[in-house]
C-alpha cells in the first residue's frame, strides 16, 4: 500500500519507517526542508537508538522516500497519516491543533479519491470530526474517509515499540477506513499476532489521553509514596518491588523520581483535564496528578538545596543527564530544567553533562556549563546530581567522580547508582524515596 506521512518528528519519523520497513510503500513529508534535506541523505533530526540503520535501508530498497512536496507525497496515496505536533497552548493547557487543521487544509487538494486521511497526532475527542469538515469543505464532491490511529511508542524504544506493540488502536467510521488500516496493521497482526482494537473513531482519541493520563497517575502515585517512605524510613524501590509483582499492579511505571517530564505527558494530561471541563466532567484524580506533579518537580531543587545544608549561593552543582529520560533526545518538559533554573536562582553555578541532549538543552538554559563528559561535568563540584539514568551515568566510576569533586555530595533523583558505594567512599548521599545518609 501507498502511505504517505505527514510530520517527519519522533512519531512521524519512525512511523514511516516502520510502515517501510514492513513492506508498504512509503514517502514521508515535512515543511522543514533542511530536515527533508538531511533525511535524503540518510542524516536524521532525532536521536532514537535502531532507527538510522532502518532509515538507510528501507531507503536504498526504495521503500522510504522524504520530500517536502505534498502534492507528489499524496500521488497514488491510499493511506495518509497526519503526525504533526499537537503542543500545549501556552497560557490554555488546551491542544493546538493548528498544525493539524493547517495539515487537512493542505492536503485536501491533493487527496485521491478514496483515501484515508488517519490521523496519527494525539488529539482531543471530535478532532477527527473538524478535520472530515474541513477536508470536505475544500472537496465537497470527493470521496474520502478520516479515521483515528493513536500511537503509543515512547522515544528511546521507538522502533521496537512500533515494530512489536502492545496494541494497536483504530477509530473508524467506515468499512473502507477499517479495511485500510488493517491492511496497514497486516504484518504484526500476522507475524505477532498484535491486538488491534477497533472502535468508533471518538473512542480511539480518547483511549490515548485515558492511557498517559493513567501512566502519569502512576508516576505520581509511587512518587507520593517516595516522599512518605523518606519519613518513615522504608525503602521505595524494594516498596515498588513488593506492589508491581502484583499482577494486578504491574511493575513498570513505578519507578520514583523527580516527576514525569516530556513531550508527552504533561500536555495530554493538560488536554484531558480542558476536555473533560469543556463537557462539565471532572476529573479529580487527573487533575491531582498534574498539580503533584509540578509542584514535585520544583520541589527537587529544595533537596539539593537541602544536601548543601539550605545554601547553594557560589556554590558549583554538576548535572548528570538533562532529557527526560534515557535514549532521547528531547527535553521538551524535562524535569532537568525548572532544577536548573530554580538553583541558578538561588545563586548556583550549574554545569552539565547529557551524551545526547546538550544540542537541545542548550536553546533552552543559559548560562549553563556543558561539558565533554561526566567526570568533566564533576570537577570542582560542591555537589552531584543525576537526573537521568543513562546507562553511561548508571555506570559511573564513583570513586573517580569523588577524587574531581570539591566535597562528596550525591543527589540522586533517579535512584540510578549504588548508594551502598558511594556511602562507603563517603559521600553524604540524598536519594528518591530512601532516608538522606552522610
Ligand atoms: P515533532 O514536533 O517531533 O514532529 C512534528 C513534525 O511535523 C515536525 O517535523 C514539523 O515540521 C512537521 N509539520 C508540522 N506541520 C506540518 C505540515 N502542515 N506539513 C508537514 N509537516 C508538518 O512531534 P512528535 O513528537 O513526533 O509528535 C507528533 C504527534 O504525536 C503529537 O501529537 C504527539 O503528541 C504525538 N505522540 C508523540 C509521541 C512521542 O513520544 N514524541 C508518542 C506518541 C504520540
């Protein structure tokens, strides 16, 4: 089948080249041109472990095309999946969808007859509705369908997300919006037998905001229950341990740390909350879990600040990992930001290591030191804290990082490297979900 993609980003991007990869012809489009332009070459704007390789031979095998011409992208297209960008509104909380409708606008000349416009954005419930409205108002005589297909990959694991889901979800309004998609979800139903769960397209945009909006109750759950076992002496990852083997539970998602980050979470649960205000549902829980959890993530450099008995002013902290979590590149609402900031505040000289999202980081701190590496980043530092647990970080020599520091001082906001080490070479050590040590 003929695909075309529209938004070559994290979604966009390992989308079409999964679609490629499992045999479907596909051409990827985007307005950036210098993306297009490195795309051709094989040269890609994201850091995702395992796609390179897949984009460079699903391209040479003449499966994968990126142009930024939409019209010759739609040409022969009986599938055209819209995974554009769906941010906050700053100030609103609410999606725009201006990218989305923009992306309708603009395909709809274009579009054969007969097509499916699926729209793999998250997106509030009745978007697909507006985008049929709009489509048809520009094609009042073509023949067209529009169904929903959220995606659920999380970057970092990507590919393998895509190539191997949990499930995957299809919203449709018709019989040749249902075939379409499950010609084009054939390979894993077949080679792995994926659940696909179809349902009414009003159902499926809401099954993704329900999903991460329960994922982000999760974190903020454990992470509640991490500052309760800082008082009374018990342990959150052996507390986690004894919960998630139940079945029942579940252990993933329960891993404390400094609050959920991302391109991702904190949006959708912003928009959830919009929607269900806007239909006068409250969503109690929710709308807790949002407020927790900003509140948390200011709250971290409270326990740096803490480590460094309530005075940073001068002072030089290290901070190791700045995206929201390993494997990325994106630091889109990464907890590392609003720490940063809050400790330059209070008079903190910050330096700091990523091994991918300095690039990144860099648009979005000033005066920030990056460093090379992280035993770099540590040297001449009152203190060091982890903030995301990049294998490399995990893995650190803690007694070569200790000989760079100015004093042995270990906030770890992930739990990510051995305390039972670090005490013994003598650093006061202040964990998630663990009693403060010297
Ligand atoms: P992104 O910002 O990385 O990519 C969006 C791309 O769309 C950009 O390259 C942009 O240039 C392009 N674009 C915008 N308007 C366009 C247009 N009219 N024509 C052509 N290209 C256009 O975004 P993303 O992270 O890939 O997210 C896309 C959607 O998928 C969002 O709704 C997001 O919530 C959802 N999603 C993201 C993830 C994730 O982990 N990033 C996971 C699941 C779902």
């Amino acid at each position: 089948m003929k695909v075309a993609v529209i938004g070559t980003g994290y979604v966009g991007l390992v989308s079409g080249t999964c679609l490629a990869a499992w045999g479907h012809d596909v051409v990827c489009v985007d307005k950036d041109a210098q993306k297009i332009a490195g795309l051709q070459k094989a040269v890609l704007p994201i850091y995702e472990p395992g796609l390179a390789d897949l984009v460079e031979s699903n391209a040479a095998a003449g499966r994968l095309n990126f142009t930024c011409n939409l019209a010759e992208a739609l040409a022969g297209a009986a599938l055209v999946l819209i995974a554009v960008g769906t941010p906050a509104r700053a100030g609103h909380g609410d999606a725009d969808l201006s990218f989305v409708y923009m992306a309708a606008r603009e395909l709809a000349p274009h579009l054969e007859t007969g097509a499916v416009v699926t729209i793999k954005s998250t997106v509030p419930v009745g978007t697909g509705d507006v985008v049929e409205k709009i489509i048809g108002s520009i094609r009042p005589s073509g023949s067209f369908s529009v169904a929903s297909n959220p995606e659920f990959l999380r970057e970092g694991v990507a590919v393998r997300d895509f190539l191997d889901p949990d499930r995957v979800v299809i919203g449709v309004e018709d019989e040749r919006a249902r075939k379409a998609l499950m010609d084009l979800y054939r390979p894993p139903l077949e080679m792995r037998g994926t659940p696909i769960v179809v349902t009414r397209r009003r159902t499926s945009e809401l099954i993704k905001y329900a999903a991460n909006a329960f994922l982000a109750t999760k974190i903020t759950f454990i992470n509640e229950l991490a500052d309760l076992c800082e008082e009374v002496g018990s342990d959150v990852g052996e507390l986690a341990l004894g919960m998630g083997l139940d079945k029942r539970i579940g252990a993933s998602f329960l891993n404390a740390g400094p609050g959920y980050g991302g391109s991702c979470f904190p949006k959708d649960t912003l928009a959830l909350l919009r929607t269900a205000q806007d239909h006068g549902v409250s969503l109690r829980l929710v709308e807790e879990t949002v407020t927790a959890n900003e509140a948390r993530k200011r709250r971290m450099a409270l326990k740096v600040i803490d480590a460094l008995d309530g005075d940073v002013d001068g002072a030089t902290i290290a901070v190791l990992g700045l995206t929201f979590k390993p494997d990325t590149d994106d630091m889109r609402d990464a907890p590392s930001v609003p720490l940063i900031e809050t400790l330059q505040r209070f008079g903190a000289n910050v330096r700091a290591y990523d091994p991918v999202g300095q690039e990144n980081a860099s648009r979005l701190l000033s005066d920030v030191e990056f460093c090379l590496d992280a035993y770099e980043c540590v040297r001449g530092a009152d203190a060091v804290v982890v903030v995301t647990e990049w294998e490399s970080i995990r893995k650190l020599d803690l007694a070569r990082v200790k000989r760079a520091m100015r004093q042995p001082v270990l906030v770890d906001l992930r739990n990510a490297v051995s305390h039972g080490v670090a005490r013994e070479l003598g650093f006061h050590v202040s964990a998630i979900g663990r009693s403060a040590s010297a």
